[in-house]
C-alpha cells in the first residue's frame, strides 16, 4: 500500500481496511453534522484538517456546505485550506454561497478564503443569484 498524499483519505486505496473506511466515513458525517466539539477532537488528535473523500470534498467543504459555521471555523483554526477545491473545482466559499450560509461566507472571507477561485467560484455563484452584497464583499461587480 502506497502512502497517502497529505489530507488524502486513506481509506481510498485498494488495500483500504473496512475499519478504515468506517472511520473516515464517520469523520465525514461529522463535518456533515457540525459536530464542531468531536471533529476538533479528532483533528487535535492527528487527523490532517485537510482530509478529503472520494470526490475530493474535504471536511471543511461538507461542514461549509451544510452550514456549520463553528465547525468551519475550528477547522480554519486547525490548518484546513480555505481554498481547497473539490474533483468539480467548487470550493467551500462558493458552496456557502449557494447554500446562503452568511456566518460560513465570513469566517471563509476572515480566514482569507480567495472569491476568485474554483469552477464556479464565490463571485460566479454570487452573479448567478444575485447577491449584490456579497459581490460587494468580495470586492467584485
């Protein structure tokens, strides 16, 4: 078995252990939850901030997603990349910002989140509906 890439999930070898699997999976539903207290426990422990599943979402991606602005945050404080896309080249900012989630666009923007990046980025879904506000935010027309 080959050694994982930093913030690669492990459990996407060919050799992956079942209990692996299980475990990344619930890290995952963690993030997706906002179970903010258990997520920073695992981070704290070792896990890289940065992990990401088979699409590439990482797990500040799935907390931003579902609109769990503490979990983003104790992740940011943790090392996880603001800007790190998913395999479809979306980003955590352009996905708060299609779900609407405020709280979640302003701790991405405080932690230097780039509105710019991805595919669609920040600024394209903000253009898309009509989010003057927010193009404002980032400085965009």
């Amino acid at each position: 078995m080959t050694e994982p890439t930093p913030g690669q999930n492990p459990a996407d070898g060919p050799d992956a252990d079942p209990e692996l699997i299980a475990f990344a999976t619930r890290l995952f539903d963690l993030a997706r939850q906002g179970d903010t207290a258990q997520l920073a426990a695992y981070v704290d422990a070792g896990v890289s901030a940065n992990l990401t599943n088979d699409r590439g979402d990482s797990l500040l991606m799935l907390a931003a997603y579902h609109g769990h602005a503490a979990a983003v945050q104790a992740l940011l404080d943790r090392g996880a990349d603001p800007d790190r896309a998913n395999d479809r080249g979306q980003t955590p900012l352009a996905g708060a910002v299609f779900k609407g989630e405020q709280d979640v666009i302003t701790a991405l923007v405080k932690a230097g989140a780039d509105p710019s990046a991805g595919a669609p980025s920040a600024i394209d879904t903000a253009r898309v509906f009509g989010k003057q506000e927010l193009l404002a935010l980032f400085g965009a027309q």
